[in-house]
C-alpha cells in the first residue's frame, strides 16, 4: 500500500444474511462459545450491533444487548467487541465503541456496561481510555475459562438536554 493512503474502516449492521460473519469472528476472537440467545439480542438491538470491515474485509464487531431497568430506562450491554489480532491498533475497535456510544447518548441511554475478565489487562485499558471504570467484581462469573472472575465496567453517559 502507498504510504498515507488511508485504508477506509466501515461499519455494517448484522442481519439474517451476515450473521455468520458474526459467529466466525466470535469462534476465532472468544474463548467461550455463544449460543442462540445471544445471537437473538445482536440482531434485537438492531444498530447497536455491527461488523466491521477493513478494505471490505470483515475484521471485527461488536454485539449489543439492550436491557430495560426499572423504570423503564434502558441500558446497554455490550456482550462483545473484539477486533481480529492483525487488525488491532488500527482504531476499528475504536470506531465500533463510539458508535454505540455516540447511537447510547443519541437515545438517552444512561448507560453502558460489560463484563470483563479480570486478567484482561488490555481490555479493561481499552474501555478506561473511554471512560469507563470497574463497578463490580464477580467470582466465578465464567465457568470454563482461567480467571473465572470479572470485572464489571460502567460508563454513564451524561444526558443532553434538547
């Protein structure tokens, strides 16, 4: 590639016809395997699930599930974000997270939140660069996975007023 020749990233929605995409991705990116419920809340949450693409070439994603709290107020959970290992680095990790940030204050959604695994020392810098913090720890959250414990990372996002 020519030096300074930026190579385009772009996001796609998850429907019927490219959820294989999804489950190929999360086979090589997750040590755990996701089942069918999982799948139903990606394609549920509508935008807040995407797949991205690095010169058309499917690389990364992130999957939402949106939760309704008491009250009524909805939150977001992202279930996964992960990026395929030679294309990390590049921002597409990035540019899916702020997309369901930017899409969470658009909506008034106070919240984000995930679980991640406490020896994910990566990770858990990722999401504080954004503004997340850890809000909880969970023992034994994962049942065939070393550490089985987690981290609970929030971000609230403080509402605009129009």
């Amino acid at each position: 590639m020519g030096a300074g020749r930026a190579v385009p990233i772009s996001l796609d929605g998850v429907r019927d016809k490219n959820l294989m995409q999804l489950k190929k991705l999360n086979t090589v990116l997750f040590p755990v395997r996701y089942n069918d419920k999982y799948y139903a809340d990606a394609l549920a949450s509508g935008e807040f699930t995407k797949l991205a693409y690095y010169s058309d070439i499917c690389v990364g994603s992130i999957a939402c599930r949106l939760e309704k709290k008491d009250g009524g107020a909805v939150r977001v959970y992202i279930m996964t974000l992960g990026v395929l290992a030679p294309y990390r680095g590049l921002g597409i990790g990035t540019k899916l997270l702020n997309h369901v940030l930017d899409l969470s204050s658009k909506q008034n959604m106070s919240e984000v939140y995930l679980h991640v695994q406490t020896n994910n020392e990566d990770a858990i810098n990722f999401y504080k660069k954004f503004g997340f913090e850890i809000t909880d720890t969970i023992q034994n959250y994962y049942t065939n996975i070393t550490p089985p414990d987690c981290y609970v990372l929030t971000k609230y996002i403080s509402q605009t007023k129009k």
